[in-house]
C-alpha cells in the first residue's frame, strides 16, 4: 500500500514537474515570437534636412527594388561634373539625409557634400521602411540588398553612371557589405562600425526596439533566431558579414571608434581578418560612442575617404 501511495505521489511530482516545463515552453516560444514581431518594425524617422541645407543642387527620385516586392524606393540624386558617384546608406531608423532630431553626431549629409567636394557624385535614398520609402518590415540586409542593386540599376540607366562605391554607417555599413558584390560596377565600399554576428547585438538592440529588457532577450536569444526564420524566413546566424567580406575582389575601406559600446570594436576586428588584401582599417581613439569616428576627427576620416576613392575610381 505504501510503495503504491509513494508510486501515485511520484506520479504527481513528474506531472507538474512536465506540466511546469510545458508551460514555461509554451511563453518562451510565445515572447519569442512577440519579440521578433515587433524586432522587424521600423521605427520611421523622416528627413528633417535636405541637400540645399548644406548648399547642393539636387533631384528627387524614385526607383523600384528589384526583389518582386513592387516597392517604391524614394532618394536624392546629386550630380556633380564626374560620374563616378558614391551611395549612401543609412543606419537602422534613419533616412537619407543621415539624421534624426534625438542624434548627437553630425548628419551624414555634412559627410557627403564633403565627398561631393572631392568631386563625386552622390546618391542617397531612403531603404524600404525607412523615410518616405515605400513601408516594410526591416529586412536585416537580406531583403535590402535588392535595393541597392535597383538604386545601382537606376543609375546605370537613367544617368550613365559607371563606376559607384558604397558608403554604410552601422546597419547601412553591414548592407554594403552584403551588397558589394551585387554588380560589376561596385569599385569599393567605405564601412563605418559595422557589426558582425548580429545574433552578438541581441541583447544591446532588442531594448532599443522593444520593451523587453536586455537580459530576458538574451534568454530568448536562441528562440528570436528561430522565430525570424519562422516568422520572416531570415535566419539570424547566416547573415555574416564576416564570411561575405572574403569574396570581394578589391579592397574595403573600415573605420571603427575604438570604445564603442552600441558595436563593440571586436565585430570589425573580425570583418577584418577576413578582409582583402590591402583593405585599409583605421581605429579611431578619443570616440566613446558609436559611429562618432567622423565627428572626433573630421580631418583624418576625410582624408582617408578621399585616398580611398582616388584609388579605387582611377
């Protein structure tokens, strides 16, 4: 009677111990899911400034990604007497212009009319769910690599260019990245603090989109990644920059501030290492944040950006 009681209590136990373990499966798959679903909406910031705020003449434009999506791609064409043209691309929740009104570092079209002096051409539009671009869910490079290559298409058709370079800070540097090989007509691209593994980012980047905390999404780390291949069919651990860096067929330009704490400085010491040959990658000091390598020495990120497109648009 005893081993019977005990045999029905041990019963018991397993029971909740599964029912226990059932649950707590059940929310982590669902927070899982909560989380990436709010992961992929952009937060839309719309350009504050244009080109004529910094005394350049400019064309509004539009062209379509060339993924099928039917998107409508909205930027800025700034034509300069040389062909050779460089394409912006902005970070996460930005837009063309490079500027939002909560950032403190300067807007990235301050960086381009310098580029512009140099004596390119400029393209900068807005990526798909970002400013006046066509609304979309992020698609973490995966997605926007088709529009990229529809700006490039555009460009090549409608105004003769031939030679571009990309130019990426953050998100955007990430998507040159992914993009550099998209057509024969990229001669370089220009990488601001990229980062790595985003799967690394999961627990600094979903508290800046969600209201989840960082230590529970690093929990749920491993069930956001199988909730983006579920959800978005993107699976978080093969976007690699890293291992996409080693297939170009020219050098890259990257700078990286050396105390970033957003993109910790390591993500571009790996980029690196798999880089080409001859690939220039300079550590800024006395920058504490991210993507403020411009700012803290506006004189030796410029001049490295003018060696580099001297070089690579002979």
């Amino acid at each position: 009677m005893l081993e019977q009681i005990k045999a029905m209590k041990y019963k018991k136990q397993y029971a909740y111990i599964a029912g226990g373990g059932l649950i707590l499966a059940i929310l982590y798959i669902l927070i899982s899911i909560y989380i990436t679903s709010l992961a992929y909406k952009t937060i839309i910031n719309l350009p504050e400034i244009s080109p004529t705020d910094y005394g350049l003449q400019y064309e509004e434009v539009e062209f379509q990604s060339t993924d099928n999506s039917e998107l409508t791609l909205r930027g800025w064409w700034i034509p300069n007497e040389s062909k050779n043209t460089i394409i912006y691309l902005h970070g996460i929740d930005s837009n063309r212009a490079g500027h939002t009104s909560e950032q403190t570092v300067p807007p990235g079209l301050e960086v381009l009319k310098h580029m512009y002096t140099m004596g390119y051409s400029i393209f900068t539009f807005d990526l798909r769910g970002h400013g006046v671009s066509d609304t979309a869910k992020v698609g973490l490079g995966v997605k926007e690599v088709a529009d990229i290559k529809g700006a490039i298409n555009y460009l090549e058709s409608t105004k003769n260019v031939e030679k571009v370079a990309l130019y990426g800070i953050s998100y955007g540097a990430v998507l040159a990245i992914l993009a550099a090989n998209v057509d024969d007509n990229v001669k370089g691209i220009f990488i601001d603090s990229p980062y790595n593994m985003i799967t690394d980012l999961i627990t600094g980047e979903i508290p800046r989109r969600t209201p989840i905390p960082g230590f529970i999404a690093g929990l749920l780390s491993q069930g956001i990644v199988w909730s983006s291949i579920w959800l978005e069919g993107i699976n978080l651990d093969e976007i690699s920059p890293y291992e996409s860096i080693k297939d170009l067929g020219y050098p890259i330009l990257m700078v990286h501030c050396k105390d970033d704490k957003r993109i910790p400085i390591y993500h571009s010491d790996q980029i690196n290492a798999n880089a080409p040959q001859d690939t220039l990658y300079h550590k800024f000091e006395n920058c504490d944040g991210h993507g403020k390598a411009y700012e803290s020495n506006k004189t030796y990120y410029l001049g490295f950006a003018k060696t580099y497109f001297n070089r690579i648009f002979q």
